[in-house]
C-alpha cells in the first residue's frame, strides 16, 4: 500500500510534471489566455510572459499549445535547456518545427525557406504560432536581432510569425538587447503567486482530478501550506506531496498543521 491507496486516490495529484489534466485555471492564468490568443488571433507578433520560479509559466505554455488547434493554426513549443545556442542553430529549429522539407546549411537560404513556409502557412488560412519556454537562457543581441528580422515578415493582416516568449524576471534584460525587438512586444503578461483563496482552491481542485471529494486537509493545514509556499504551484505541489507521503507513514487520514510543520522543516521551509 501507497499513499494513494490509502487516501483513495487514482493518480498522484500533486507531480510536478506538467499535466494538462491537472491544469488550474485560475483567474490570473484565464485572464493571461484571453490575451496571448488575442495577440495570436490579431497577428501582433510577439507576446511576453515573465514570472518568477514555479509560478506556471511552463503550464500556461502546454495549455496555450493544446488549445491553438491544428485546423486553425500552425504551432509549436520550443523550450531552451541551454544558453549556448546560436542563431544558426535556432533557425534550423525553427524551420524544422514550422514542417520545412531539407533545409539548407546557410542561414540566409534557411530565411527564405522560413519565408516561404509562412506564406504557406498563412495562404492556408492557418496562423504560425512558435511559443518558446526559458527565453532568458537566449541571452544574445544576435539571437534577439533574428527575432527582430523574422517580425519584420509581415502581410497586410499583420505578422506572419507569432512569437510568444516565456521566462524568468531576467528576460526583461535579455530584450533589452535589442530595443527595436523590446519595442515590438505587443502583449506583456506577469505571472504571480496564487493569495490564499487561489492556494486552496488549487489544491481542492488536483485532488478533486486525482479522485478525491472529501477533505484531506485540515482548513489549518490549507493556511500553512500557503504561508510556506507563498502561494508558488511547485513549493505548494511538492509541500503537499510530503504531507501526504508523512501523512501515510503516520496513518493520518486527515492532514493536519502538524504534519505540515514537519513537512516544512524537511524541505528547508521552515527552521526547526
């Protein structure tokens, strides 16, 4: 026996793993959907979404992608896992993934391949969407001037590559490397940390997708896993992953402020 048989759940509700079963839309997050859609839909090119560590830039960005469906649209999820690219490189990736056939070895036939594919694209009546995740690890005036040059391919309905851009705070820095490009940003977006209502219905609502209806959490378990976290998706999955892991070892059926303390100190949340 696990936890999850002992709570009666289905699945783990709390995986930091990216999920879109287990996606929460909170206010902030619909609120910041509307809008990336909106500067998709009116071709303005590029859209900025900054947030700090853990509070669900890379959820919003899988949850964007499944929702920008293939009949209407051409897109696709780059996430950078290391700074040392080079804009060669990121050209090849991005024709690649915009479906050009044989790509060429020199970067300015890879542009007119790009080009060419766009207009493809946007003949079809389809919108070229390329979202990519940890931009700030882009950190290159280069990098930034080929994000310029390809917005400069545009029709007369607007931009024939839209660009949506997730990242850390230090983004802001890595467009000001290029103040043409940061001039171009169409949408700014700011993600924050949940408030306590946000925290709590969060919670309720992954367990409510794992299988559970009855109360895990004590109401004063719910308020320090918030003042712990400080309202971050990750510390708040990883904090109640612990607790119900303690919870089991403990033969808890309720979660209580105790075992969250516990927890807390564990994680190096809280001095013991």
């Amino acid at each position: 026996m696990d936890y999850l048989e002992f709570y009666g759940l289905k699945e783990h509700p709390f995986s930091n793993v990216v999920d879109n079963r287990f996606y929460y839309n909170s206010p902030q997050h619909s609120e910041a959907l509307k809008k990336l859609k909106y500067a998709v839909d009116a071709r303005r090119g590029l859209a900025v979404v900054i947030g700090d560590i853990g509070t669900g830039k890379t959820t919003l960005a899988r949850r964007l992608l499944e929702e920008l469906d293939e009949e209407h649209y051409e897109a696709t999820l780059l996430v950078v896992i290391h700074s040392s690219v080079s804009s060669d490189w990121l050209l090849r990736k991005f024709a690649l993934q915009l479906g050009v056939k044989e790509i060429k070895s020199n970067k300015i036939d890879i542009l007119g391949q790009i080009y060419r594919r766009l207009v493809e694209i946007n003949e079809s009546g389809r919108k070229a969407v390329i979202l990519i995740d940890e931009v700030q690890m882009l950190n290159s005036r280069e990098i930034m001037e080929e994000f310029r040059g390809l917005l400069n391919m545009e029709t007369p309905e607007g931009k024939m590559a839209n660009f949506v851009f997730f990242g850390l705070p230090e983004l802001e820095e890595v467009l000001s490397l290029d103040e043409p490009l940061k001039q171009r940003v169409a949408v700014r977006i700011k993600l924050k940390s949940f408030n306590l209502e946000n925290t709590v219905d969060y919670i309720k609502h992954r367990l409510h997708i794992a299988g559970e209806n009855d109360g895990i959490f004590t109401e004063d378990a719910l308020q320090l896993i918030f003042q712990y976290s400080k309202g971050i998706p990750r510390l708040i999955n990883t904090l109640c992953d612990n607790a119900m892991l303690e919870g089991y070892l403990l033969k808890r059926e309720r979660i209580d402020s105790e075992i969250i303390d516990t927890v807390a100190v564990d994680l190096g949340l809280r001095q013991a």
